[in-house]
C-alpha cells in the first residue's frame, strides 16, 4: 500500500470514526432531549389530570348542591300544597256540620251593624236563606239588609258597611288561622 493509500485509508477510517462518535453523540442528546420532552409531558399531563379532576370535582359539588337546592323547593312546594289541600277540606269539614255552620254563620252576621248589607256565598244560597239572616239581626236589634247579589267564595259572609268591609269568607278565615298557625302545622305533619 503506497503513501497515498494510507493516508486516504486513515482519513476514511477518521471519518467513519468521527461519524460514528458524531452519531453516538446525537444518538445520546437525542435521547436526552426525548427523556427531557417525555418527563415535560408527564409533569403537564399530571398537572392538567389534576386541574381536570378538580375541576370535575367542583362541577358534581355544583351540580349535587342545584340538585339538593331543587329537591328542597319540591319538596316546600309539597309540603305547601298538602297544607292548602288541608284547609281546602277544613273547609267541606267546616260545612259537613249543617247546625254548626249555621251557628258560625249567625255569629258572624251578628258583627253587622245597622245600614250594613250582608253578602251571602253562592254555595250557601240554598243553605242560608234571607229569613234566616233577618231572624239573626232582629234577634240582635240590627238594621241591616241581605244583598241582592251572591259572592264568589265557599262559605262565610262578606258585611259591606258604610265606611269599610268585613270579609269573614271561610278562605280570609281560614287563611288567618294558616297564617298564624302554620308553623305549627308544619311540625305536626311533617314534623
């Protein structure tokens, strides 16, 4: 092998060994840098599991306290209607009693006073005639009159007086005695 041979051997042989060093060099930051970018990626992805999961978390707690919030207005709304449906047969109760509820009615017509006109309910038209409330107010000494018109509620009396009404209609009635009892109500049926 002559001179030039050797050198252009040893040059070629230099230059696979630097592209081989060059290689392994490259080959070992290359896999540096991926190790670098894949433990990048596993802090973000942890860290957005993490914000996801949190923020999942803060979405049921929303959506269980709407939900807790909604079954306590359901629940009021029931509660509410069962003490309406309540009154509503305190009021058939209150009427099922026909020598009772001519005795209420008498008591209510004797809170008239002369010039007042009494309104009778059209449920109790056929039920609590004209006789009957002039016998209650002569009983009284009362000069009052029957109106001619009936009044849209269940039962009681509407007096319409000169300077102001008294409305003892069973619903004002019994609405009273809701409004000033309910609470108590409530705890006995619900309680």
């Amino acid at each position: 092998m002559s001179g030039l041979e050797e050198i252009i051997e040893k040059i070629i042989k230099d230059a696979i060994n630097k592209a081989n060093s060059t290689s392994e060099e490259a080959s070992t930051k290359a896999s540096e840098i991926i190790e670098v970018a894949n433990n990048d990626a596993r802090i973000y992805i942890e860290k957005n599991m993490q914000e996801s999961y949190s923020e999942r978390d803060d979405i049921i707690k929303r959506k269980i306290s709407a939900a807790n919030l909604e079954t306590r207005k359901m629940i009021l709304k029931t509660k509410q209607e069962l003490i309406s449906q309540a009154f509503e047969e305190a009021v058939i109760e209150i009427k099922s009693n026909p020598s009772k509820y001519k005795m209420l009615i008498a008591e209510m017509i004797e809170k008239a006073e002369d010039g007042d006109k009494i309104v009778i309910s059209k449920e109790d038209k056929d039920f609590i005639s004209d006789t009957f409330v002039q016998e209650v107010l002569a009983k009284k000494k009362i000069k009052a009159s029957v109106s001619d018109t009936y009044g849209d509620f269940s039962g009681g009396i509407i007096i319409k007086g000169k300077y102001a009404d008294k409305n003892m209609s069973l619903e004002v009635e019994l609405a009273g005695i809701r409004d000033e009892k309910e609470p108590e109500i409530v705890n006995l049926l619900f309680g």
